[in-house]
C-alpha cells in the first residue's frame, strides 16, 4: 500500500486522483443497481406478483440493455468524447431510477431497468477507458481498478441500503429510487473534469491535450509531456481511419480472444448468479428474507476488502498471478457450494458452509478475474481501435452476464442448485487452463509493447520467435499491418 501511496505522489497532482474517482462513479452505477435488485426482488415478487419468468426478466433485462449500451459507447467515445458520454450516461441513470421507484407494474419496471441497463452498459465501458488514457503507467493498475472498486462499494452499499430500508413500507420502492444520488453525482462530477489527452490529440486539439497533460503530471519529476503527446500523436496518425471491420485482421485477432475470452468466462464462472441472487441462494437454506439480506451485507463488505487488496497488488504482483490464484479459489468454492446443495447431511449440521462458500467465492473473484478483466480491456488494445475493441469486449461481457442472469433460476430448477455450481466450476477450469495460455503479464510495460507482443504471439514474459527483431520495426510492422496502408484491405 505504501508503494502504491508513494508511486500516486510522484505520478501525478490530487487532479489525477480527483478524476479516476469521479469516472469510477460509473462503476458504482454498476454496482448499486447490481446488488440492489437482489434484495429488491424478494419484495417485489409479491407485491407485483412476479413469477420466476418475469423475476429473471426484471434482473436480465438491465443486462440486455446493457449491451446495446456497451455498443453505442463505442462510436459516442470517439464522437462526442469520453467525458461527455459519461455526463449522458449519468443522466439517463437519474431517469432509469425515477421511473423504476415509480413503476405500477411488472412491464413499466422492466422498461426503465432496461434504460438504467443502456446506462451501465455506456458507464462501464468509457470509466476503465477514460481512466486508462490519464493515468502513468506505473500506477495504470491501481487506478484503473478504482472502477472495479467502485462497482463492489456500489454493491456493498446497495446490500446496505436494501438491508436498513426492509422493514420500510413500500422498501423496495425506496431501495431503487436512491440509486438517482449516483446518477447524478456522475452526471454533474464529469462537467468538471477535462477531456482525455488521447481523445484531444486525435481530434487535433493538441495545445489542449498538452495543456491536460501538464497538470495531470505536474508532480512527477520524471515525466516529459512533450514526448509522451508526440508518442500519442504518433499512434493517432499511424491508426487514424480504423474501421470496425479492422477488428477481424490477423493481428487484432489475438489481441480480440483475449478480451472477449476474460469478458465472457468473467461471467460464466457464475459471479452475477451470486450478486443477483445472493439472498435468494441464502434463504434456500432456510434463512427468512429478512436474515438473508442481513448475512448478504457480509459478501458485499468481503467483496470491498478483496478489491481493495487487489488495486493495492495489482501494480506490484501483476495481473497474471492474481488472476490465476483467483480463478483457483473461485473454483475450489464453487464446488464446495455444489457439495452443500448435495448433501442434506451437511445442509442441517453445518448451514454455515453456504455462506462460507460463498464469501471464498467473492474474495477469490475480487483479486482477480474481478478487476483483471476491466484493467487488461484498457491496456491491450492499439489506440486507434482501442474504444472498437473495448466495446466488442464490453459487449460480450454483458451478454454473458445476460444469458447467466436469465438462465440461472430456469437451470437450478432444469438440473438443480447443486448441479449449476457444478456447472460453473467445470467452466471455471476450462477458465483457468484459457487463462494460463493466452493471457499476458502487462504490469510495468506500456501499452505499445503489451499490444506489440500479443499481436505477434509472445508469451506472457514477452519472448517469442521475433524477439530479436528492434523495438521500432515491431511498431512499424504492427500499425502498417493494422491500417492496411501498406498491405491494402484484403
């Protein structure tokens, strides 16, 4: 922790810092709307009289919109800038909450879940994004983990909430209808804080990115603004007129397995089927509502402090060993919570273990896949088809939390609890081995290089069967080969 103190103190003044909190609101957005439909829906079921269809319809749908949200966060961060597609996003999330306070049924609730959802799905994209593009190098890690940090705060928070207000009238009304103080704390925090230098240079504004730059790294002694906004510019010209269809070229290709594989197993190892329906998994083991939203506050406070251990380490240990340590413990508690639902034995003389099981879970989840995901989607990727790629990988993650989200009830009934968790956990190895072959080591390196590397195929140390070729061929080699200027479009 002191090292990641000492290292913001040299990179950067309290604006830095000031800005990847206010960007990483976005997460709590996330976060807050994630953990609160778990408590909710234990209340709204009876008083809209929600059968699990339209239970799992309320949850998924903010997911659904989510994608179509992580779609059009793409062309609106290069259009209209990542600032300002944050300020949008933070003011649909004020009327996505209003409406859902006020809906009178079950098709009004889903219709403005499903506009909180294109909310989310624009916030979690361009936070890691916006984040990424101030931050220095050596603490890129940390920082852009705040968003991550902030989406497990939102949910702890949401737990809290829905536990003070469940002997309330009307309390689930009240638990969506604070999500607006989020929103609007987005909406109005980004009116404050300056465009990204990447998104100014592209648009050839470069006395203001220099400007931005400046005091973003006011306090490092050894930054040098001009050489970092003419590296910037370099890229902008080498990769300016990218398409989407430049997405599907050789040397994109590698990079794209990467993020979508994180996005989707990030999600197919079960994490939301946990978030969503914490309480409903507690009080299947015969806990009332009441003492299952109460023992639900442990796994979103087990869920901050694991984050939090993970922005500290990030930095210092590296993603790739969080990661694979973290899946290791994810999948070891997943079988254990398969055991649980197996054995009535263990069911009746050790009911602890359920919530045991589930706090390794999120604890393991937290210092890895958690916040790894997010961080290696903003690091891999070239410039110029960076917001492309970040979304097809933003995309792809709400999509597998969609189809997780809406299947998981239906699947605990089709082949039981206990054979979902199974389920999971042969996924979460599948995740693992995918993990240990493709997934790079970006701590301490810069984004060129990390994106050099994965494109020609290095392993996770950099090495590869090019490695003598120069620092300079490689780039040249990479962007002509991305822009097709020297190979033409076929």
């Amino acid at each position: 922790m002191t090292s990641f103190i000492t290292d913001m103190r040299r990179s950067g003044n309290g604006l830095l810092l000031r800005i990847t909190i206010i960007a990483a609101i976005g997460g709590l957005l996330f976060g807050y709307d994630t953990g609160v439909i778990s408590g909710a829906l234990l209340y709204i079921k009876g008083d809209l009289h929600a059968g699990k269809f339209a239970q799992q319809a309320i949850v998924s749908t903010l997911l659904l919109g989510a994608v179509i949200g992580a779609v059009l966060s793409g062309y609106l961060a290069d259009a209209i800038s990542r600032k300002w597609t944050k300020v949008l996003s933070g003011s649909l999330y004020v009327v996505g909450a209003l409406g859902c306070a006020f809906a009178v049924n079950v098709p009004m609730l889903i219709g403005f879940r499903f506009l909180l959802g294109i909310s989310v799905g624009t916030a979690s994209f361009v936070a890691p994004l916006y984040i990424s593009e101030v931050s220095p190098p050596r603490v890129r890690g940390g920082l852009v983990s705040f968003n991550q940090l902030a989406v497990t705060a939102g949910i702890l928070i949401a737990y809290i909430v829905d536990f003070l207000l469940k002997g309330v009238d009307n309390n689930w009304r009240w638990m969506l209808g604070v999500a607006v103080i989020p929103g609007a704390a987005l909406a109005v925090g980004m009116l404050t804080v300056p465009h990204t230098p990447r998104w100014l240079a592209e648009h050839g504004r470069d006395d203001e990115a220099r400007k931005v730059l400046q005091r973003l790294r006011s306090d490092d002694p050894d930054a040098d603004v001009d050489e970092e906004l003419e590296e910037i510019k370099k890229a902008s010209r080498e990769e300016r007129g990218t398409r989407t269809k430049d997405l599907a070229r050789p040397q994109i290709r590698p990079l794209l397995v990467v993020g979508i594989g994180l996005a989707v197993f990030q999600q197919f190892v079960g994490i939301n089927t946990v978030i969503y329906y914490a309480p409903t998994i507690l009080s299947q083991t015969g806990l009332s509502a009441s003492s299952s939203i109460t023992q639900t506050v442990f796994v979103g406070i087990t869920n901050v402090v694991f984050t939090t251990v993970a922005v500290l380490l990030l930095d210092r240990l590296g993603r790739r060993k969080l990661l694979l340590t973290g899946t290791v413990g994810l999948t070891l508690s997943l079988i254990l919570l398969g055991i649980y639902f197996t054995s009535s034995t263990v069911q009746h003389q050790a009911g602890y273990v359920a919530l045991l099981a589930l706090l390794i879970y999120i604890a393991s989840f937290a210092i890895g896949l958690g916040p790894v995901f997010w961080l290696m989607i903003s690091e891999i990727y070239p410039t110029g088809i960076k917001s492309k790629a970040m979304a097809a990988s933003t995309v792809a993650n709400w999509g597998a939390n969609f189809l997780v989200a809406a299947t998981f009830l239906s699947l605990a009934s089709a082949i039981s609890r206990e054979g979902t968790f199974f389920l999971y956990a042969g996924i979460s190895i599948i995740a693992f081995a995918f993990f240990a072959a493709k997934v790079p080591e970006t701590k301490d390196r810069s984004l060129e290089d990390i994106q050099n590397d994965l494109a020609a195929g290095r392993d996770e140390e950099g090495n590869g069967q090019d490695a003598a070729t120069t620092e300079g061929q490689r780039h040249a080699r990479h962007n002509h080969d991305l822009t097709g200027k020297h190979r033409g479009d076929s």
